[in-house]
C-alpha cells in the first residue's frame, strides 16, 4: 500500500536532534536500557507514545487565545461540557489533568476493598487504580486477542463465557463494575464492535451491573465500526459515537489521544450519583470542578480537538497511517500483531527474539535496540509493563510480549514512517546478535516507567 494523503498541510516545524551511533549506545545506556528515560533531545523520531504528542490545529491554538483563566466557571468548561454531551451524548462531566485522574476518581468510588472489575484488557494504569482501593482487575476479552496472528476484525470484544464464570467464581455482589476499553492498547489497538457493546449492555442489565468504559481511544474504535461492522458503512461517526456511549453508565476518558491535545482528561456519565460523588472528590484531587487541573486555554483546546478527532477523513488518513507502517513491516516478514491496531504498530517480540528467555526481557531488549539502532524511540509492552502478581509476588508472562510503536497524531509524514521500518527490518536481519537485559532497579508501582536494566552477554 501507499501512504495516505494527509488532509492537512504543515504550517510550524519543529526541528529535531539526530544522535549519532556512539551518542545512541551511550544514551541508552546512561538510560538503563529504559526508553522511558532517554531524553527528547536524543531521541530522532519518538514513537514512544500518542499520548499528549499530538500537533493541535490552528482551530485549537486559536482557541486558546480566548482561555478563560478564572479560577471558577471558565466559559472554556462550557465549551467542554458541551462538546461531550453532543459528541459522546453523556449529561454529566467532571474534568481531571489527565486520564489517570478520572480513573482515581471513578475507580475508587465504584470499587470496594475485595471487589473484582472484570475489564476486555487490562491498562497499567486503569489495574492499578482498581488495585488501590482494594480490588482487583481481571481480563475477560477473547481468546483470540492473545494471538498476534489471529486476524478477528474486533480482537477487543468481550468473552461472554469468561464474563459469566467470574460471576460464577466470586458471586454477583463481588463484582464491582463491568470496565470496557475501546481500541484496546495492551492488545495491539484493536477494537470492540458495536455488536459485542449492545450484548454487554443486554448481559448487564440481566444482572445489574454498571459498565464503564475506558473512552480514550474511542473514535479510532469508532473508525473501525465504520470500516467493518455491517451496517455502519456509511453512519456518521458521531453517530457511532454516540451509540457506543448510551451502551454503558459512564466512561473515564485520557483527551491526550483521540482530543489531540497534549494535556487534559474528564469522566462523564448520565448516573447523578456517580456525577455528584466523583464531582466532590475532584476538588480534593484535581481542582476546582469547573477546571480539574486544566487551564481553560486547555479546555478550549480539548473541546475542539474532540469534535476534529471526530472527523472522518481525520481518523481515515489517521488510522491508514499507522497501517501503512504496519504493511511497510509485514512485507519484509517482520512478526507484528495483525491486523494493524488504531495508534501503533506492536512487535511481537517473542517471535522477533526467541533466542531470549522471559527472563531475559525480550521486549525491553528489543525497544533499547532499536533506539540503539536509528534513534526510533518505541516502547515495552508486556511483561515489564504487567508487573507481578499481587499476592504471590512473582512476575506475570502475559502471552503478549510486545514492543509498540505509537504513532502520534498528525506529526509525523509518511516518510519518517518509512524511515522506522527500515530500520526496524535491518535489525530484524541481525536479531540473532540481540543480546537480553537483567533487571537492576525496580520501582513498586508502574515499575516499566522507571525500572533500570543492564546489557547481559549472549
Ligand atoms: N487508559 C488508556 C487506555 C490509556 O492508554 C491511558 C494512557 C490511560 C488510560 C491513562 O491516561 O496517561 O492521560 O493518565 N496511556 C498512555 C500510553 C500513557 O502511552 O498508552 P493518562
């Protein structure tokens, strides 16, 4: 395939550094092998993540010109309130800084110390924010998402039978909530359709169970609907928006992916209680209601970028981006998930590496080599991010190991992707020299952001 034709031209440049090979090997070593701990300046093209990294319009940088800065009721926060209720069709919001503070917010008024939240996948910070106040997250997506092979349209959708059989296992009051992520990250980017979302509603109600969802890649997943599921081939994006939403109670939302903005997250629901109850509790956390530690600057800047990441062409040129990548690496056999996700493209690094044990990082390994490699910046997404079992201590082997390259949103051109999968195939022709890592330094909680490693022999 072509790269797509992007549905915008360039109007500010930023320039970047481009580190050269011995800089490379000694910032990733002064780095502990953790990509998360290279600085910018050393990094030539950062796939990292899409979170925050996304270059705002001139719509949005002229919106925030017009940031009300009061510390109370910013007509910005009108803006925003409104935007949600005709993009995702939710009555109540609360703004917090960023995703993980509507997770705190909505997470630990829902869950009770013992309580179980059945989630599709499990996100880092999603696991964590359930463990806090006492519970624990567990997976009930398909089968097939664990097999970076398999090439279901809709690898995000809820097992039914997995579902059923923890409500089995621990009783129906041990069940704290139903949590569903579109677009799911730590699968690969892959989707949920609206068939499984309309069961879920029905499986639920059975029940009496609440479902939220976690929204934040929620208009890549409604591209996906569009492009796959009967029927929707031609409805408005809002439209699909709009009717994934009124399948759940509420849903946590990180604005730094899909809003295209580079700060900023809400919760949002139709149930008064939860409104009222997380509604108080940001004042503690995150700020006043009407501002949840954004600037209004930055809620002008959220409302818009919600409704232009809602745009069709957008998300088409978007999301045939980060497959242009992933077509650009399949050709030259390089084992990726398939099919190609929403914002990355995910090695499998097992596949990539297997002289490596687990023990030996392969992921990680594989992430820091490619750096090492062209100054491509990526992540680890598998057993580092998993962490260790909470009662046994040990460390959890997810089947995925993956290394993810994150696309962010209308930065890069075709061209810089061109760039990463060469580089990415011509360490792939000289992965039997890829030596592991061993773990030197880790931190308690989200230990993959700041955990340091050393080179081991071959
Ligand atoms: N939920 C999902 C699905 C996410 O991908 C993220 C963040 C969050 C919640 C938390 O939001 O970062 O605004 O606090 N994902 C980033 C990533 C960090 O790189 O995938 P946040």
């Amino acid at each position: 395939m072509k790269g797509p034709v992007e549905p915008f031209k360039i109007k500010v440049i930023e320039h970047v550094g481009m580190p050269d090979e011995k800089r490379r090997t000694e910032a990733i070593r002064e780095a502990g092998y953790n990509t998360f701990l290279l600085k910018s300046e050393d990094v030539f093209i950062d796939l990292l993540t899409d979170s925050g990294t996304s270059a705002m319009s001139d719509n949005q940088w002229a919106g925030m010109m017009i940031g009300d800065e009061a510390y109370a009721g910013a007509r910005n926060f009108y803006h925003l309130e409104k935007a949600i209720q005709d993009i995702l069709g939710y009555k109540y919001m609360v703004p917090t800084h960023q995703g993980r503070g509507a997770e705190h917010l909505m997470y630990s008024h829902l869950v009770k110390p013992g309580q179980i939240v059945p989630r599709n996948m499990y996100f880092t910070t999603s696991k964590l924010h359930v463990e806090l106040p006492g519970g624990t997250m567990v997976d009930c997506i398909i089968d097939e998402a664990h097999d970076p092979e398999n090439e279901h349209p809709f690898k995000g959708n809820v097992d039914f039978k997995k579902l059923q059989g923890y409500i089995d296992e621990y009783g129906i009051d041990k069940i704290a909530f139903v949590n569903i992520e579109q677009d799911v990250n730590m699968a690969g980017g892959q989707p949920v359709s609206m068939e499984n979302l309309r069961k879920l509603r029905e499986f639920c109600d059975d029940y009496k169970l609440k479902i939220i969802y976690d929204a934040t890649r929620s208009s890549e997943n409604a591209y996906f609907i569009r492009e796959r599921e009967k029927g929707y081939e031609n409805t408005p994006i809002i439209e699909i928006l709009r009717e994934m939403m009124s399948y759940s109670d509420g849903c946590i939302y990180s604005s730094k992916k899909d809003c295209l903005v580079n700060i900023g997250g809400f919760l949002a629901t139709n149930d008064k209680e939860i409104f009222e109850a997380t509604r108080n509790m940001v004042v503690v956390y995150e700020g006043l209601h009407t501002y949840g530690g954004m600037a209004g600057r930055d809620m002008e800047a959220l409302a818009r970028g919600l409704k232009e990441g809602a745009e069709y062409k957008y998300l088409k040129y978007r999301i045939n981006q980060v497959r242009y990548l992933g077509s650009l690496l399949m050709d030259a056999s390089v084992p990726i998930v398939k099919p190609t996700g929403g914002h990355a493209v995910f090695l499998n690094a097992l596949k990539f590496l297997p002289h490596l044990s687990r023990e030996k990082w392969p992921a990680q390994t594989l992430a820091a080599a490619i750096y090492e490699d062209s100054g491509v910046r990526s992540m680890e997404r598998g057993a580092i991010s998993k962490g260790r079992d909470k009662v046994t201590g040990e460390n959890i082997f997810p089947k995925l190991e993956l290394v993810r390259l994150t696309i962010p949103r209308r930065v890069y051109t075709n061209t810089h992707m061109e760039y990463t999968a060469d580089s990415v195939i011509n360490l792939y022709e000289k992965r039997a020299e890829i030596a592991g890592l061993r773990m030197v330094y880790e931190p308690k909680y989200l230990r993959f952001f700041q955990a340091r490693f050393e080179k081991i022999d071959l």
